[in-house]
C-alpha cells in the first residue's frame, strides 16, 4: 500500500460547464446539475438537453454520461458551436 505522493485522483476538483460552480467531486456535480435542471433553470436545462439527454435523470445514472462528455471535451475532439 504505497502512498502516492500525488492525489489525482481524490480530491480533484470540477466546475459546471454551465455555471462554473466548482464542486469537488463529480458525483457532487451531477446532483447540482440534476438539481437546477428539476428547478427548471433554463441554462442547465438547456445544456443538459444539448449536451447529455433530454431525459430526466438521477445524479447516479447521470454520472457515467457527465464523465465521457468531460473526457470528449477535453481531448478536443468536438468543436464548440456558440
Ligand atoms: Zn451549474
């Protein structure tokens, strides 16, 4: 059991794609998304819809979606539109 000198994996923290609230985990992420989109903020909603799903869904099944669509974008394979 040898300890890492670096944490990368505990302890790294995300921000909202759409808000840039930075929480520390990506569970905590996905719970705050799941969270504004059923208080029907229109930003959230929005891209979640675009982005993820229009489904309604549970931070649980939410997460392994959240977490190839952060790893798509940062291998900069996708072009942002605005
Ligand atoms: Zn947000």
């Amino acid at each position: 059991m040898a300890k890492s000198l670096v944490d990368d994996n505990s302890g790294s923290a995300v921000s909202c794609p759409v808000c840039g609230l930075v929480v520390a985990e990506l569970s905590f992420l996905c719970s705050h998304l799941v969270e504004q989109a059923e208080a029907s903020e229109e930003r959230h909603v929005m891209w979640l819809n675009r982005h993820i799903t229009k489904r309604r869904m549970s931070p649980d099944s939410l997460e392994p979606l959240l977490a190839s669509f952060l790893a798509g974008e940062g291998s900069g394979s996708e072009v942002v539109k605005r």
